[in-house]
C-alpha cells in the first residue's frame, strides 16, 4: 500500500480539473514523478493523470486548436490552487524536499485538525498537502469557542 492509500478509481461523472501550460512536459513530470500522479491517458496535446487518492487531473498543451479560447493560454499560476490529502505530511515533506520541490510553506499544524504544507509546481500553481489529525484538548476547546463566536 502506498503511503497515499488505495487507489480508488473515481465514480463515472466526478469531478476533475484541467490545467493548462506552456511546460507540457515538465508538468507532467512534476505531477507523475514527483507527486504520485500515474498516467491515464495522453495524446501529443493533453494527458489525464490520476492520484492514488482517485484525485484527477488533465493536463493540456497552451496554444493548440481548441474549440474554447480559454483552453488555448496556459495558467500564470493565480486563482487556482490544489489539494493533496497523504497519509504523512512529515514523510511527504522530507521526500519532496529531497526531490527539489518548490516550497512556499513548512509544514503546520492548522485550524480544525489539518496539518500541511504547501509546494508549487512548474506552472506556479499551489499545492496544498495535508492530512487530518487529532485535535488537543486545548485545539478543541479553542476551536469550540470560536465556532460560536
């Protein structure tokens, strides 16, 4: 079992992204070698990759004959991010670290039980990766009193 879970294949109809880019290849890359992505489908102008977690995304070449003009300029990397649940943020940290990856936060522990750390990738896009942990005490009795404020 990997440390992402199983793979689970997604329900007929669910929801995926798309991102669009002028580094095709290096994209790819990132997202295959670097997060755990595997390779679902590819032609020369778009690939379709999948997480282990069942987390889908496509990958289309900038500047191809598609039908919508929004599809034809790639991503400046703004108004858009991504989220990546692991079994282990620490370990996944440590393995990215090692491998070059562009981070922009260590890891934290965040409000309501998340822990996480974030990345970017070639394009500038945000990546979130983070699990859900036990709450302390204290987290719980501060995150109660603020949910009724």
């Amino acid at each position: 079992m990997s440390m992402y879970g199983e793979t689970q294949t997604p329900a007929r109809g669910s929801f995926y992204c798309g991102l669009v880019t002028e580094k095709f290849f290096e994209t790819w890359d990132f997202y295959t070698e670097l997060l755990g992505f595997h390779t679902l489908d590819e032609n020369e102008t778009c690939v379709l990759l999948m997480h282990p977690s069942g987390i889908r995304l496509e990958v289309l070449k900038h500047e191809t004959n598609e039908r919508h003009a929004e599809l034809v300029s790639a991503t400046d990397g703004r108004g858009f991010w991504l989220n990546v649940e692991v079994e282990d943020v620490d370990a996944e940290y440590q393995r990215l670290c090692a491998g070059g990856v562009q981070l922009v936060h260590p890891p934290e522990n965040q409000p309501h039980g998340r822990r996480g750390f974030t990345v970017r990738d070639p394009n500038g896009v945000l990546i979130c990766i983070s699990n859900q942990r036990e709450l302390t005490p204290v987290e719980c009795t501060c995150n109660c009193a603020s949910d009724r404020a």
